[in-house]
C-alpha cells in the first residue's frame, strides 16, 4: 500500500509536515503587505472568516481525498470512481508550477537578506528596490534555493521534511514571538495596533474581499491539491478531523502574530503599510538596527534564516506536485521529475524577476480593464493562480466532494481514526459549510471577480 510511496512516521510528523507547508512566506511577508494594501483590520477580519468557514472544511476534505485514493491530487479521483474530476488535480498542478516561480524568488530575497544581516547591512531596508534589481545577485539566491527544494524532493518527501518542520518551526514561532513583544514595546506600538486590529469597515471593498479570499487559500496550501499528495502518505489511524484543526490554527495563529508584530514596527520606521511586496524587507533591517549592531546581526540573521527554512518547508510542498504526478502518471524517475519540473520553474520564473523594475516591459505588465495603474508579472500571476484559481480549486473541491463522491464516503473517510466524528458539531459544520457556504460563496466571488478584473464588467 502506502509503504512503497512512504508514509510519514506518525500524527505528528504529518501535522508538522502539513503545517510547514502552510506556513511560509504566505504568513510572513505576504500576509502583512496584503494587510497593508487592504487597509488594515478590514482585510483580516475577511480573512479569518474565510479560513475557518471556508477553507477549514475544505482542508480537511483535501485530506481525505488523498488518504482514500493513495494518489497525488491529479490521480486521487479516478480511484474515487470519478476520474473526469482529475482536471481539479491537473490545474493543481498548474498552479503550483507557476506559484514556485515566483515564490522562490522571494524566497532568494529572503536568503540574501540573511546575508546582508549576518554581514550588519542594516542599510539594506532602504535600498530594497536596488537589491530586487541586482539580478545577478538576486538570481543566485533564487537557484540556490530551488536546488536546496529539489535535493529534498528528490530524496522522497516523507524523509525529508518531517525533520526540517519539526525542529525548526517552533523556533520561528519563538522569534515572532520575541520580536512580537518587543515591537509592543515601542512608541509607535498603539498607531500599528490601531490599523491592525480596530475594525474600519469602509476599507472594505470587492477587491479586498477577492485578495483576502486568495490569501487565505494561499496561506493554507489550499486549492491545488497540495494536502491530497501529503494526505496520500498519511495513515489511516490517524484523525484527520483534528489534524486538520491544529494545521489550520497554527497556519492562522502564526499570521495574525506575524501582523502583530509587523504593524508596530512599519509605523515606527515611517514606512506606509501599503508598501506593497517590499514590506517586510523595507520594516525589518531598521529594527534590528535599533537593537545594536551584534544583537542586531544575531536576530536579524536568526529571523531571515529561519523564515528560509519556513519558507523552504512550503517549496518543497509545491514541487512535490509535479513531481509526484510524472512519477505516479508518466512513470519518470522521482530524480529526473525534479530536475524537469525544476527547469521549467526556474525559466518560468525570470519575467517575475525582472518585473520590479529591471524590465520595464514586465514591471508595467498589464492594466486590468478599469483599473489605474498598470501591474507587474509577479502581481499578475499571483492573481492569476493565487488569487483566482486556488479559490477555484476550493470551489470544486466542495462541489466534488458533496455531489461526486458524495457526503457519506466523505464522511466515511474522516471516520477512520476517529470513530465518533458523524455524530460531532464538526460533522455537521463540515457538511453545512461544503454544500450550502462554499459553493455559492466561491461560486459568486471567482464569477464577480474575473468579470471585473479581468474583462472590466461591474457587476456590483
Ligand atoms: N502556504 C504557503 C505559504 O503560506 C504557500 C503554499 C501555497 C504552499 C500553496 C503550498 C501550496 O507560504
């Protein structure tokens, strides 16, 4: 069975696993500037509605899929007996390549600002659009860090990330912590609370909505199958049910912390929070700049590599999709997938890089119809798959689950390991938010969204 792909080892080991796929960047450097651009408290509270009413039972029921079927996501359903849904798992695919190719990017920004902090470039912070723009430098990093992503995958993931997550996760957490509590130590504590948490309703718009949606299936790993192709290697002891619920309280829990330390220190550095993908990397040298030279490089350094490592644990995630759909469908060596897949991600990715600024082409890529600036390619393809698709996938994946494969092999499934589950409060809200909140929610979101944004039609 399971034995020949590799299992992991235990609950934990999965747990760790799927939470170091949902947490990275998404929390740490995307969650903030999303926040910043949606005007703050507005976008959050969105936000956290749509991971816990949404996206948590949709979570739960990429899990079972994989589990069921013992395949990755674009091959889980044809076990299922429903194998024309396999263009959710091949869109999945899709999503994840294009994904990759920017997020390792930042991932390369990330490396490099290590560096830079290791070395006492306080200075960094405010040369942030040079930096992008060295691409020789920038490139580096980034292929440095796919190389690291494709020697894990091409090693078995089960081995490879259950290590990295277990230990060095809870020293993130730890860090964030720290630099939590020193920023509401500062003077400027109240204004970055103030934006971040008080509630300010007329910031709330369309656009927020749609960004906050993406963001929330983005941070959770959610919509591409991802948690089917680690739900596949998952036991059947183990209760995906509560699995499920710490993977989505940590994933929320270290964004919201990530927030609340971010938003002290943007105010007293003086930068505006809708500093768009630039945020952290402009806040974050100034800070540790205040704490001394040698305490500075140490924390600075310590947070930039740890957040690698955060980030790390989501890359290999994403490759792990291709990857384990040629190897299980085309029968390729699990090495030469790597390499493949690896290539493509890495060429895919160049408009990406050169859209902040080096190409004037791909940083005024394209202006939406209606809208009055023009975007870049990395923003543009964050909205494409990030934004518009992983919702997508939601959509679908509720739509299969309730009317393909049906409420009671789903519920059949989550039962295992956790006998008692159909008679919970969860069962039912599992079932409620699938059938009657995901469908048409997502459903009336991606239609109103793609109108406006991409063909300019108002519809409200
Ligand atoms: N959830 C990851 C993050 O927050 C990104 C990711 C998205 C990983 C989709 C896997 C699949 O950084």
């Amino acid at each position: 069975m399971a034995s020949s792909r590799g299992t992991f080892s235990n609950k934990f080991g999965f747990i760790a696993a799927a939470a170091g796929s949902a947490v990275g960047l998404g929390n740490i450097w995307k969650f903030p500037f999303e926040v910043g651009n949606g005007g703050g408290s507005a976008f959050l509270i969105v936000y956290l509605l749509f991971c816990f009413v949404l996206c948590y039972p949709i979570l739960v029921t990429e899990i079972a899929i994989g589990r069921k079927s013992q395949k990755s996501a674009p091959l889980a359903f044809k076990p299922l007996g429903h194998p024309k849904w396999s263009i959710i798992g091949i869109l999945g695919v899709f999503c994840a390549v294009i994904i990759l190719s920017f997020y390792n990017i930042v991932a390369g920004w990330v490396l490099g600002y290590f560096v830079e902090m290791l070395l006492g470039n306080f200075e960094i912070g405010n040369h942030f659009n040079e930096y992008v723009n060295d691409i020789a430098e920038v490139g580096g990093y980034t292929i440095a860090f796919l190389l690291a992503t494709a020697y894990i995958v091409s090693q078995g993931v089960t081995k490879g990330i259950e290590k990295f997550s277990k230990i060095l996760m809870p020293l993130l957490i730890v860090i964030i912590l720290l630099l939590t509590i020193y920023a509401l130590t500062l003077d400027s504590a109240m204004e970055g609370i103030t934006f971040y948490l008080v509630p300010d309703f007329s910031k709330l718009n369309l656009n927020v909505i749609y960004r906050a949606l993406g963001q929330s299936f983005f941070s959770l790993s959610l919509g591409l199958g991802a948690l089917m192709t680690y739900g596949s290697y998952l036991s059947k002891k183990e209760n995906i049910v509560s699995a499920g619920a710490i993977i989505t309280i940590v994933d929320v829990g270290i964004a919201f912390l990530a927030g609340l330390m971010i938003f002290p220190f943007v105010f007293s550095q003086g930068i505006e929070p809708e500093g768009g993908a630039g945020l952290i990397f402009m806040t974050m040298p100034g800070i540790f700049q205040t704490m001394g030279p040698t305490l500075g490089a140490i924390i600075g350094s310590l947070f930039f590599l740890l957040l690698s490592f955060a980030a790390l644990t989501s890359t290999i995630s994403l490759l792990e999709l291709p990857v384990a759909y040629m190897v299980d469908k085309h029968k390729i060596k699990r090495k030469n997938a790597v390499w493949y897949s690896s290539a493509i991600i890495l060429l895919l990715g160049i408009p990406s890089m050169l859209g902040n600024g080096y190409s004037e082409f791909f940083t005024n890529f394209i202006t939406y119809v209606g809208a009055e600036k023009p975007v870049n390619f990395m923003d543009f393809v964050t909205d494409i798959a990030s934004n518009t698709l992983l919702p997508f996938g939601g959509l679908m994946v509720s739509i299969f689950a309730i009317y393909a494969w049906k409420r009671v092999n789903l519920f059949e499934e989550l039962s295992q390991g956790n006998a008692k589950f159909p008679n919970t409060f969860l069962a039912k809200y599992i079932g409620f938010s699938l059938k009657y909140i995901a469908p048409p929610v997502l459903g009336t979101i991606f239609i109103i969204t793609v109108l406006e944004i991409f063909f300019g039609v108002k519809i409200i």
